[in-house]
C-alpha cells in the first residue's frame, strides 16, 4: 500500500511540476460541520484541472454555488500556531491540520505530513462562500468558512 501511495504521490508531482495538461474528478464528504449533520449529507463533486500555465479547482455546493480557485504544489508545511474552534473559521489558514487530524486521528498530520510538500488550494463562491483544501498523494481534506470539514476522495 505505501508503494501505491509513493507512486501516486510521485505521478502527481512529475505531471504537475512538468507542465503536462490533466483533470482529476473526486468528490468532497462531509465529515464534520453542520454539513455532516444533516440527515442525507450532500457529496460535493470537485473537479482539479492542471494545464501549462494555471492549476485550477472547481465545487458546486448544495445551494448551487460555484466556487472557483487556483491550487499549487506548496513544500514543507508548518503546523498552525492556534486551532480554529469549531464555529466558523477565517480561511485561508497556513495549512489545514486541525482538519487533517479530525478525519485521520489525532497527531496524524504531524506525523506524516509536516515537513513533506503538498497542494493547496483557496476557492471562492460567487455568494461569498471561501473554501481551502489540500492534497498531499491521494488523500486530501477541505474546510469552509461555515465550519464544515469535508474528506476528498477520488
């Protein structure tokens, strides 16, 4: 399995920092957050675009909302200094591992991803709904300022 996983990672990587044209399709979960609560939670679909000269991400939420963002490869994260509550939260954040921890278990993002690089992406709504995620191999988290964290899978 961690075999796969590295040469996920690495494919990523290669086809991101050469420059070649893709689009990968995977859906958000809610995991937590009002979202998470409801008694059909909604999956967001999620769409991540690389060509030669931008990387794009797009969602469609529940209420219809198109948010769109940029996204890029970041290297060695540090850890936030101060945990949102959670209540709403201002986005963007240096990273999302509160969010991280609180799908994978605590500790989790200390002890896999500090330090190692990673994507990240701000998304914006035309009703003013911010939305951060970020990828590292085929894992991935995201948050929105209504205080929803959502699993990505692909």
């Amino acid at each position: 399995m961690k075999i796969k996983i590295a040469l996920l990672r690495a494919l990523f990587c290669v086809l991101t920092i050469s420059g070649c044209s893709y689009t990968i399709h995977g859906s958000f979960f809610p995991v937590q957050g009002p979202s998470a609560g409801l008694s059909t939670p909604v999956v967001l679909n999620v769409t991540l675009r690389n060509s030669k000269k931008v990387s794009t991400v797009s969602v469609v939420l529940a209420s219809g909302e198109s948010c769109v963002g940029n996204w890029s490869y970041l290297t060695g994260p540090a850890a936030n200094s101060e945990a949102p509550g959670t209540a709403a939260i201002h986005l963007p954040q240096p990273n999302l591992d509160f969010a991280c921890d609180a799908i994978c278990g605590q500790g989790y993002y200390v002890a896999h991803i500090l330090g190692q690089g990673f994507s990240q992406g701000v998304l914006t709504g035309g009703q003013g709904t911010v939305l951060q995620m970020e990828l590292q191999g085929h894992r991935g988290v995201a948050v929105d300022g209504k205080g929803n964290i959502y699993k990505m899978a692909w």
